[in-house]
C-alpha cells in the first residue's frame, strides 16, 4: 500500500513538472480551430493546398457548406470556432442560425476572418465587406483588368489574369523573406477609404488597371481606376480581430499556387507564381502566427524599493517596467524596439518618456513624479502596423506634502524672511531714535 502511495506521488509529481514546462513555453495567443465555408465542396480539392499549408501549421478545419441548415458560430453562450474562412462568395444567404450580424459579432469578439470574393459575389458578402471597411466595385459584372500587366499567358485573353507586385512594405505582414514572383490575380477590385487606419492595401492594382465589364465596350469612365485599386487588403480592429479580403478566391487555387508567371514586357519567367508565399504569408498574419505582441508583469514602485505603493507623493522618484514578447508562431519571443513610451496621464500626458529595453523583452525608465497632486494613470498605448496594439493603463492616486513633511525653511521664501526681519529692525531703530533723539 505504501509503495502503491509513493508511485501515485511520483506520477502526480511528474505531470506537475511537466504542466510547468508547458506554461514556461506558453501557449498560443488565438485557438486552432477554423470554420471553412464553401459554396460548393468542390473547392475543398480545388484549393487543397492553401487548406493543406494550413493545417500543417496545426490549424484544425471544419468544412461546412455556407447553406447547411444546422450551421451555427455559437453554442450556449459560447463560440465554436476560432477563426472563419469564407469561400463562398456566389451565397446568397448562410444557413442555420449564421447571418450577415452573425459574422459581424464573430468579429467584434475578436475572432479573425479571410473572404474571397469573385464576379460572383453576392449582396451578403458584399454586405459583410463594407463593414469592414472596403466597397466592391458596384458593377457586379467589372472585373480588374490591364492591359500593360498582365500574365503573359493570357495573351489573347481579356486581360484579366493580372500580375500584382505592388505589395505592402511590411516584414510583419508578407514576411522577412521578399516576395520575388508576380502574385496572379483574376477577381474583382475594391476601394479603401484613406481616413480608415484600421484598413490596409496589401496588394494593390498598378496604375493601368481598371475596373469594367471585359464583355463590354466601355460607356463611361470605370469608378474603380489605377493604384486606388485594391485586390486584396486587411483589417485590424481596436479589439485587434483581423481580417483579410481578397477580391479574388482564384488566388488561393491550386492552380495559381502551383503556375509559373512571365509578367507581359519582361524577359523573367519564374517557375512559380507568388501566389504561394503570399497566401501562406498573410494567413500567418491573420491568424496571429506572427505580430502579436502581449503585455506581462507591469510594476512600478519608489526608487530603491521593491513594493508597489498605494499611492505617491509630489516630486517622488519612481519606477516603471514592463515585459512585452511577440509570439513567433512557436513560442513566446522577446519583443525588441526603441519607441515604446509610457505616459504618466491626468487630462493630459505630464510625463511622456521612452523605455529603454534589456532587449530580453524588460522595458523600464524612471521619472519623477510632477509638482501636482491629483489621480494620475500610467498608460502604454503602443500601436505599429502589423502588430496587435498594447494598451494599458493603471491609476494611482498622487497626494501633496503633509504639514509635517515640508522643510523647515524654504530656499524660495528667504526674501519674506529678509522683509520680515528687516521690517522688525526698521521699526526697533525707529522707535530708539524717536524716544531718545533730542
């Protein structure tokens, strides 16, 4: 029985040890299981290689189609999935209990999404699009063309399978490796309002692109024309939800993925279109593999002490540090820059002064306190594109000097003293003199 105990106590004591090390290298900042929406279940072979290069990175897939009557993203209170991929662009309406709102809400939780559009879209997904920032083209029949560059291949086509390089200049986003190959893209184009920050081109349309009925012969200029296309842009939300749009669900084909690309005018060829990298890339990013940062062990505390006090006193010297790492699709990274900044905050920032890092993830810096009593906040509000944003804020109460905490003679009050005594003289010499001068 005693050896029976002592076997019991070694397994618990090992899964300990082990759940120890689990937490050490932490867990992942978004779960792994996707809903896939598609029109047609054809699209699950048609595509198998964006889906494969998804689930080798440990994402799990649930392929639904977009009618299914039982189709839900929640269950008591409780949402089922983690991200959404919609493949459907041609529906008309989802099934079940899953709505243009139902989507939306999906966002606003904070969970991610990849549309892709096509000539097909309907009013839903269009519907979806807008609210999130980015309008298709009205014309249902327009589709992006350009006759300057365009896919060698499509010669004595309409023009259509274009061959994008215009890519955003973001590491975080496409990758620390370059893109070299033209992207193939045939689908529609889209228009994204310059005043909305959260909205970002990724890649965009060259000036001789625009956008029309390549069955027709143009009536009036296109609505859609040169670099103000986008073809496929993304969104962060404040609550840091991505999003990513395409205007274009050929571009995750298996057929574009695995085509070689000569851009009309050019002598290159290159064996394979970048369509690959690019979607691999983008999908990295929006399912948090890559530029998410998280926020850990805020302190703050007088110089020379540990122990974080309830409130501070005018003119103290204090402490603040935080540790900030960036997932890197495996683990947890030190998360290295020099322009975070932390804010000591009432109505408006009284201190606003760079961290220094350790470049092990520790940023501290230290201050005094400013000459005014009242509830202060120490706030970090990091935002860089590409990275989820920090925001933090702690309040603390910042009180004046007690009576008894002043010094005994202020340097800044001599001159009253000296006006003082000098008065008393004045008046001592005065009255000698007029009492006894004859």
């Amino acid at each position: 029985m005693a050896a029976l105990r002592l076997l019991l106590l070694l397994a618990a004591a090992t899964l300990l040890v082990v759940a120890s090390r689990g937490d050490a290298s932490g867990a992942g900042p978004r779960g792994r299981k996707l809903l896939v929406l598609v029109d047609d279940l054809a699209v699950r072979s048609s595509h198998s290689a964006f889906f494969g290069s998804l689930q080798a990175r440990g994402l799990d897939l649930e392929f639904r189609l977009a009618d299914d009557p039982k189709l839900s993203l929640h269950r008591y209170g409780q949402y089922l999935y983690d991200g959404l991929v919609l493949f459907a662009p041609s529906t008309p309406r989802f099934g079940g209990s899953v709505d243009q709102n139902a989507v939306l809400e999906f966002i606003d939780a904070g969970h991610d999404m990849i549309l892709a559009a096509d000539s097909s879209a309907s009013d839903l997904i269009r519907g979806i699009a807008t609210e999130c920032g980015i309008e298709f083209d009205e014309d249902p029949e327009a589709m992006v063309i350009d006759h300057i560059n365009y896919a060698s291949t499509d010669v004595e086509g309409d023009h259509t399978l274009i061959a994008g390089d215009d890519l955003i200049q973001s590491d975080v986003i496409l990758g620390s490796k370059k893109i070299e190959a033209p992207v193939l893209f045939r689908g529609i184009g889209h228009a994204v309002n310059p005043s909305n920050s959260l909205v970002l081109k990724v890649l965009s349309a060259s000036p001789s692109a625009y956008s029309a009925n390549p069955k027709t012969k143009l009536a009036s200029p296109p609505s859609l024309t040169g670099s103000g296309i986008s073809l496929v842009s993304i969104m962060q939300a404040r609550n840091n939800a991505r999003v990513l749009i395409s205007g274009s669900l050929d571009l995750f084909s298996n057929r574009l993925l695995k085509s070689g690309v000569k851009k009309a005018g050019s002598k290159t060829r290159h064996e394979k279109a970048g369509n690959q990298q690019f979607v691999t890339e983008t999908s990295k990013w929006v399912f948090h593999e890559r530029g998410h940062l998280k926020a850990v062990n805020v302190a703050h505390h007088k110089v020379g002490e540990t122990n974080e006090p309830s409130m501070y006193r005018i003119n103290d010297d204090l402490e603040y540090s935080v540790e900030i790492y960036e997932w890197s699709g495996t683990s947890w990274k030190p998360y290295v820059a020099d322009d975070v900044q932390i804010q000591f905050y009432m109505m408006s920032p009284y201190v606003l002064k760079n961290m220094s890092t350790d470049k092990k993830g520790l940023y501290s810096t230290s201050f005094k306190v400013p000459d005014v009593y009242g509830v202060f906040q120490f706030k970090v509000e990091y935002q860089r594109l590409g990275y989820t944003g920090v925001s933090l804020a702690k309040q603390i109460p910042v009180r004046p000097y007690r009576h008894n905490e002043y010094e005994r003679f202020i340097t800044s009050a001599y001159p009253y003293y000296a006006a003082s005594f000098s008065t008393m003289g004045a008046f001592f010499i005065f009255s000698f003199a007029y009492l006894y001068h004859k």
